[in-house]
C-alpha cells in the first residue's frame, strides 16, 4: 500500500499539491501539540485542579458564545472560496463585517450577563480577558482563505511562532509563581500577535485587506445559508464544552479541572481529522464535479483513513490512561484516569463525524447536520444532568461519548439521502475485517 501510495504521489501533479499542504499542516500541528502539551501540563501542575478548573470552566462558556459570533459562515465561506475566488475579497470582506457586529454584541451581552451573576472580581476578569477574543474572530476568514487556496504553510507558521512565543512567556510566568489572571492575559495577547502574523503573511502574499468589500446582498444570502449551521456549531460545540460546564455549576470547580486533563489529552488528537478535511476537501469537490464513482471512492477512502488512524489513537490510550495521567499531570489528577479511558472512543465519532460533515457540506444538507447536532446536543445535556450526580467525571465521559455516538454515526441511517454515507461509516467502523481486501485493491489500481 505504502508502495502505491507513493507511486501515485509521483505520477499526479495535483496531488502533490494537496500532500505537500497536508505534509504542512500535520507538520505544524504535530509541532503545536507536542509544545501545546508541554505548556498545558506545565500550566495545570502550578495552577492545580481547583484555577485550571475555572479557567477551563470560564473558557468552555465563552467558546460556547463564540460560535454564535462565528454566524455559522465558516464552512459556508471556505466552501465560495473553493468554488469562486475570484470572488474572494467580496466574501472575506462580508464576513469580516458580519462576524465584527456579531462579535462585538455577544461579547457585551455576555460581559453584562456575568457581571449581574456574580460578585467574585477574578471570575469576572476571566471573563472579560478570555471574551475579548471574540472581537478577534472576524480575521479568521484569512485562515479560510489559506486553506482555500492550498497555502496552509502560512497558517502553519504563523500559528506556530505565537505559539512558540507565548509557550516561553507562560513557561517564564510559573517560574515567577504567577497568578491565574496572569494566564489569562497571555491567552488573549496571543491571540492578538497570531491575528497580527496572519494578517502580514495576507498582505505579503495575496493583498491588502482593505481591498475587502462587504455587499449587502451576498450577507444576506450567507445570513439566510448559515442559520442551519449556526445551529449545528453551536450544537456541536455544546456536546463539546457542556460538560464542563455543568461540572462547574452541578460539582465543583476541582473537578472540572480533573475532567480538562481527560479531555486534553483525548481531543489532543482533534487536529487530525480537520487538517485531512482541511487538506482533502477540495479534491472531494473537485471529484464530485467529474465523475461520481470517483467522487464516492474518495468519500469511502476518506472515511476508512479517519476511522484507521482513530483507532491507533483510541485504543492504547484507553488501556494505558492511568499511567498517561501519571507521568503527565501527577497523582494530583489520579480521578482523570478512568474519565480518559472512556472519553478517548469519542475520537472513533468525532473523526467519522467530521468525515461526514465535509459530505454532508459537498451534497449541501446543512439542515440535516443541524438536526443531528442539536439532537446530540440535547441528548448529551440531558445524559449530563442524570449522570453526573451519580458518577461524578465518568459520568460527563459517558454523555459526551453517547452523543457522538448518536450525532455523527447513527443519525446517518435516519434519512434516505445520508444513508450511504452511513454505510461508509459502517464500513470504516469494521475496517480492519477489510484490510485484506483493500490492499488487493490498492495493488490492482
């Protein structure tokens, strides 16, 4: 297979173009989790569970909001990006403009919102340094952009040098015994030198961003594609983050902690499956325009890659999470361990998930990744209000793992017209049971 796969590498001009921004993007993102890790680590050992669970708890809330401010234009975006650059400044210049208003109200109204629910001056201040990212997120249109246009080394450095910066300073903060404000600076000051990089590398390459326009007619289109997708992100976001969340408000903020060095550690591997959609997704579309067989070999192929490489992940962390926990965070967070061992499986559904949403992106059936997202949300709310008086960790482990189940596998078989991707998604769930015949195959080709 390996011989094949270079071979095809080697003949295919086009496809050097996608595996040298694939190469790009697993590169810096290998790099940015190898020195993400490090810091984490590093930063939840000086804080202990009881700062690092409500740092994580305040973060959790405003990533929560955030997607809202994002107006679901994101996949929308990328997706006219692909399809009409030559349109580009037209439509990075209406997202920018839409994701600043929305931005910039939410970030008010949460502030608001918080400040009337609580007296403490350190969660308020959280509050007000984590959220400002939100007036950041309008320049991550350029990021689209990049991705578009196949050019992720840019993201990839840029990234990488603020991170590469930040780690030194947060690193130099535990060292000085720096408080949890302190962090909470450096969080949102980060974000700020990586939107600066990001906009130098768009200006040396491609242009100025002041050439961006904004019609009004193109944001009320996107306005009127994106309220399905709004939804699903927010949905998606809640059976990511809710746990946390009502950790935070049913327990207590030490547990909380807990539970983030189990989800560290299990969505560490997150990347993965959306720098391959990243990478793979315009070859997809490209091949839907072609020729359909090759447009549904490319699907199944796409599919079998992400649920592979979820199971070598998945797997031997399961079994080895309490030694994991041990050598990494200390015996202060031993109660992470068995929520590891049962939130890792999440990684098998969130990489067929995540297939499937670039399926589900090509065919255009945003309002079935709604249905499924919001279903999933809901169910894992629900898990998460049962579960968590009576199991604690695990039990949040449990809801978020069952969510996903159902959201991105099993709500594939609820309608006709997903139906084959869900039988592509069973068939990469029993994977190894086809090795055999996929080496064949791959030998014939």
């Amino acid at each position: 297979m390996l011989e094949f796969f270079f071979k095809r590498i080697h003949k295919h001009s086009g496809f050097k173009r996608y595996f040298k921004n694939t190469t790009w993007l697993l590169g810096g993102q290998i790099f940015r989790m190898g020195l993400g890790l490090f810091v984490s680590v590093a930063v939840a050992r000086h804080l202990g569970p009881g700062d690092f669970g409500l740092y994580n708890y305040v973060l959790s809330i405003v990533l929560l909001v955030g997607v809202v401010g994002q107006l679901g234009l994101q996949q929308l975006a990328k997706r006219e990006l692909v399809e009409s650059p030559e349109r580009h400044d037209e439509i990075m210049g209406t997202c920018f403009v839409l994701n600043l208003l929305a931005g910039v109200t939410i970030y008010a109204v949460m502030l608001i919102f918080v400040a009337t629910q609580t007296d403490r001056s350190l969660v308020l201040g959280l509050f007000a340094l984590l959220g400002s990212s939100l007036l950041l997120s309008p320049l991550s249109c350029i990021e689209l952009w990049f991705q578009s246009q196949l050019r992720s080394d840019l993201s990839v450095l840029a990234t990488s040098i603020s991170l590469a910066l930040f780690a030194g300073l947060k690193v130099h903060a535990i060292i000085k015994g720096a408080g949890l404000i302190t962090f909470g600076y450096l969080f949102i000051f980060e974000a700020i030198v990586l939107c600066l990089l990001q906009v130098y590398f768009y200006r040396k390459h491609f242009g100025s961003i002041f050439q961006w326009q904004i019609r009004w007619p193109t944001a009320l289109s996107f306005l009127h594609k994106s309220w399905p997708l709004i939804l699903s992100g927010l949905a998606v976001t809640v059976y990511m983050r809710i746990d946390q969340i009502m950790l935070g408000a049913m327990l207590n903020e030490k547990i909380v902690g807990e539970y983030s060095v189990a989800v560290r550690i299990s969505a560490l591997w997150y990347f993965i499956p959306s720098m391959l959609a990243t990478s793979l997704f315009p070859a997809i579309l490209n091949a839907r325009k072609h020729s359909v067989a090759l447009y549904e070999k490319r699907l199944q192929a796409y599919f079998d890659l992400n649920a592979g490489l979820a199971y070598v992940i998945c797997l031997p962390l399961s079994l080895a999470a309490p030694w994991v926990v041990a050598i990494l965070f200390g015996a202060e967070y031993a109660a992470a361990a068995p929520i590891l061992a049962i939130h890792t499986w999440s990684s098998l559904f969130v990489f067929l998930g995540v297939a499937r949403g670039q399926y589900l992106v090509a065919e255009q059936m945003f309002k079935f990744s709604m249905y499924c997202t919001v279903t999933g949300a809901f169910v894992n709310i629900f898990l998460n209000y049962y579960l968590i008086p009576i199991f604690g960790g695990p039990g949040a482990a449990i809801a978020t793992l069952s969510s996903q189940i159902l959201s991105a596998f099993i709500s594939s078989f609820a309608w006709k017209g997903t139906r084959n991707a869900g039988l592509m998604q069973l068939a990469s769930a029993f994977l190894f049971f086809r090795l055999r015949s996929i080496y064949h195959s791959s030998s014939k080709s």
